[in-house]
C-alpha cells in the first residue's frame, strides 16, 4: 500500500507513528477491509487495538450500516447471551417482551468483539455457529435466524494459554482468526513513545488551555524510551495528562519528574530475572506480580471450596485450569495425572505452572504431609488430568480464609494505588480481567 495512503489513515484517526509493525497492521485491516473475513487483533493491552476494527469498517461495503463495539469482558455472564443474540419473551424471569440482540441490530453491518477472550463457553458455542452457518438462535427460541455480520474481535489475554486451559474453544479461535491484526507494545516502538509524548502533550495543552505543551529533556527522552510501558499507550496517555495538570507551571520534564510518575527506566523495561524456568525464558517483574497474584486468588479459592467440599469430589474446577499453588504455610500437595490412594507414599512433585505465549515458565516444588484429609479436586476427569491435593488438617481454619482475604485485598488496593485507580490498569497489573477486578472490589468494599 502506498504510503500516503497509510498517512491519510493515520491523520483521520489521529494515529501517531511509524513503527513498521504499526504501518503493516494499518496495511493489513485496509486490505482486509472489502472483504467479510474475520479478524481478530491482538496485542497488550492499551496498545491501540479498538482503531483497527473502525478502520476496517469504514473502508468497507458496510460502511452504511451500523457499528456496533461491544465489550464482551463487562457483560455479565448471565446476560451476555441475551444481549448478543436476543431472547423471546417469558424466556427467563423479567423477559416481559422480546428482544433483538446486537447480532440483529448490526445486520449489514459491522459487530467488534472487544475482549473476546472472556466470552463465556456457551456464548462461544453459539458465536461459532453464526460464524460457520449466518444463523443464530435467541436465547429461549429454536427457531434460527439468519445475520449478516462481519466479526471483528480483539483480545489482550494470551489466548493460547486459555486454550490450552480449555477456557477458550480452538475451533473458534481459528474461525475468527482468519486474519491476526498484531499490534506490537510501545516499548517496541523505539522514538514512537517520544511522538507519541509529543502528541499527547499538546491535546492535553490545547484542551485545558494551557500556553505551552510539556517538553522532555534528551535524557528524559532516553528515559521513555527504556522505560516498559506496562499499559502501553493509554498508560503514556494518562502519564501525560496527569504531569501537565499538575504541573502547570514547569513545562520541562527530566528524568527526575518522570520518576516521580514512576516512569524509571529500570524498573522493568531492562531488568529482568530468571526464575527456576528449564527453558531459561525470562521472567520479568510485572509478570510474576500476575503470576502471584493469581496463584493467591487460587489459593483463596481452593481453599474455600476443599471447605465446601469436605471429602466429596468437588464441582469446582479449581485445579481444571492447571493453576498450582506455590508452597505455603499450609503446605499443599498436589499430583496431576494418575490416581494416587489416600496412603500415597511421600514424595517430592515439581509440577510445572501453565506457560503463557512468551514461553515463561514456573516451577513450583509441593511437599507432601502426612495427610488429614485427601480430595479429590478436579474438572477434567477422563481427560487424564484428575489431580488430588492433599491438605493438611490446619489448612481448613477459618484463620487461613482470613489472611488469604486481607492479603488479597491488600494486593488489589496496592494495584488500584499504583495504578492511580485506574482499574483497567490495575486488572493487568494483577492479571487477572477487569471483570473478576470489578467483583473483588464490589466483594471487599474497595469502591470508593
Ligand atoms: N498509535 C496511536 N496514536 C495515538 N493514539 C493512540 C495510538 N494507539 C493507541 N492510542 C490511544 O491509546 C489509547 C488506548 O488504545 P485502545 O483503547 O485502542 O487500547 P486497547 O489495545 O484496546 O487496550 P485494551 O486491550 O486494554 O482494551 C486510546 O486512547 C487510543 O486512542
Ligand atoms: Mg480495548
């Protein structure tokens, strides 16, 4: 594509840039564009994915018709099938008319599916079927009904690491995927952080009024560069706009201004330390942040429901999606794989944590005790992936539930902190999806 074309692109849509993987993915969706195949667009988070689908649509036939952005992480589980595919009336408690869903509405048109990761199994299930068929059936009807709608999705989560959790459905993976839009991470951009800066500087002055826009110093420039962006370019954004706020009288920004922001060069972008990983893969300190804090999350969870299910097989797939807790005070055993009786010998078991897309790896060593108790634990019987954990008996007090509990929510209020309440933010700091964020805050009281 030529290149001013590629410009015009980048000036309608207030795109700042000239990284090549940015400039091939701006190629990419307007070659796509007359076309009804799907695309899915991947990258981290804030890395500008929500541009691509709106460009695709308004260089394509359907450019008449609606445009319709959902984001299929805040839906709640229990409604998203409704308001993707409509219901019939009487179909559930308070379905007093019918309803069209957004598959409807957006016939002719263009449906993005921000997020698509957090779709629900059934809603995945019936996603393919308008993928494969044109048809799709209201929630309480068996009459199908056909669409017309091009599928633009876009995730942020490592979408092989949920599918290979069985969280995601690999054939509706490759069926949206017919084309993979990747937009790569600011710190990948090399001096694109500094336009972008630039940029964002200069809306921010220009729409609170203020004379002259923020300017870096060389060294605060080399500073950004090295600096990881976490949050990519909403983070730069949101850095931006706070710095000029609060700092309408000093237009300069040194390095030292940028770490009162916790822009540091150091902190993440360039250390990194290696775990006990057999691939020797990186492992940087944003990751493990994720890593363990969901292991706490798991913990808590586990803990509950070997509570709730005493020594009875438990519904809870707590261990289906091969989270492992890490050696704890209440020391937890766990063996994947082949029965073991309730008299299973000691052992030593290193069981290796799921590995994301970048190759990361964590080796966790589980001791096993004398056991009080032994469950059985597992979502994926038949598969060969029952896994057993054994408990010992203190693990069941309730003083264990407590501290699991303060320590979460100390986790989440130190993430909301760090990320200036920014939840988005804070959900990837945490690794965890905004949804599950949302729920914990509502759990522990933390709105403000
Ligand atoms: N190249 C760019 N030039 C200018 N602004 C950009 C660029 N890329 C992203 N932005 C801005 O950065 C912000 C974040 O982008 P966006 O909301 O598209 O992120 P995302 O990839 O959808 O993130 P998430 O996965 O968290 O939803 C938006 O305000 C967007 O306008
Ligand atoms: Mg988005």
């Amino acid at each position: 594509m030529r290149n001013d074309v590629i410009d015009k692109i980048k000036a309608r849509y207030e795109i700042v840039g000239f990284d090549e993987r940015l400039e091939a993915a701006l190629n990419t969706a307007l070659q796509v564009a007359p076309t009804d195949l799907s695309v899915l667009v991947t990258g981290e988070s804030g890395v500008g994915k929500e541009v691509i689908p709106r460009i695709i649509h308004d260089n394509s036939p359907r450019k008449t018709k609606r445009y319709i952005a959902i984001n299929c992480g805040s839906i709640p589980e229990g409604t998203i099938d409704s308001e993707l595919f409509g219901h019939e009336k009487g179909a559930f408690t308070g379905a007093i008319s019918d309803h069209d869903g957004y598959f409807a509405a957006a016939n002719g048109g263009t449906l993005f599916l921000d997020e698509v990761g957090e779709l629900p199994m059934s809603t995945q299930a019936r996603l393919l079927r308008v993928l494969e068929t044109g048809e799709y059936i209201r929630v309480g009807s068996n009459e199908p009904r056909k669409t017309d709608v091009r599928i633009v999705a876009a995730t942020n989560v490592q979408i092989q690491k949920a599918i290979s959790e069985g969280r995601f459905r690999e054939d509706l993976y490759y069926r949206l995927c017919t084309i993979n839009i990747k937009l790569p991470p600011l710190r990948e951009r090399g001096d694109d952080v500094v336009r972008l800066f630039k940029k964002f500087a200069q809306d921010t002055a220009a729409k609170y009024k203020i004379p002259v826009p923020l300017r870096l110093t060389p060294d605060a420039e080399q500073v950004v560069m090295a600096y990881k962006w976490p949050g990519n370019i909403r983070q730069l954004r949101n850095v931006v706009e706070q710095m000029s706020i609060l700092r309408k009288e000093e237009r300069i920004v040194t390095p030292e201004v940028l770490e009162q922001y916790d822009v540091v060069p150091n902190s993440s972008s360039t250390q990194v330390a290696t775990m006990g990983n057999p691939a020797g893969h990186h492992f940087d300190y944003d990751k493990e942040r994720a890593i363990i804090f969901g292991m706490l999350n798991q913990l808590a969870n586990d803990v509950k429901s070997l509570k709730e299910a005493s020594v009875y097989p438990a519904q809870d797939d707590a261990f289906a999606h091969g989270h492992l807790l890490g050696p704890s005070p209440a020391t937890l055993s766990v063996v994947a794989g082949e029965h073991k009786d309730a008299a299973a010998d000691d052992y030593d078991e290193v069981t290796p944590l799921p590995s994301d897309a970048d190759g990361i790896h964590q080796v966790g060593t589980f001791h096993h005790q004398d056991s009080a108790v032994m469950n059985r634990v597992g979502g994926n019987e038949g598969a060969g992936s029952s896994r057993y954990i054994d408990v010992d008996a203190e693990v069941l007090d309730d003083d264990v539930d407590l501290n699991l509990e303060r320590l979460e929510k100390k986790t989440i209020e130190e993430a909301l902190r760090r990320n200036r309440n920014r939840r988005k933010l804070a959900a990837v700091d945490l690794g965890i999806s905004e949804r599950t964020l949302y729920r914990k805050i509502k759990d522990y009281g933390l709105e403000e």
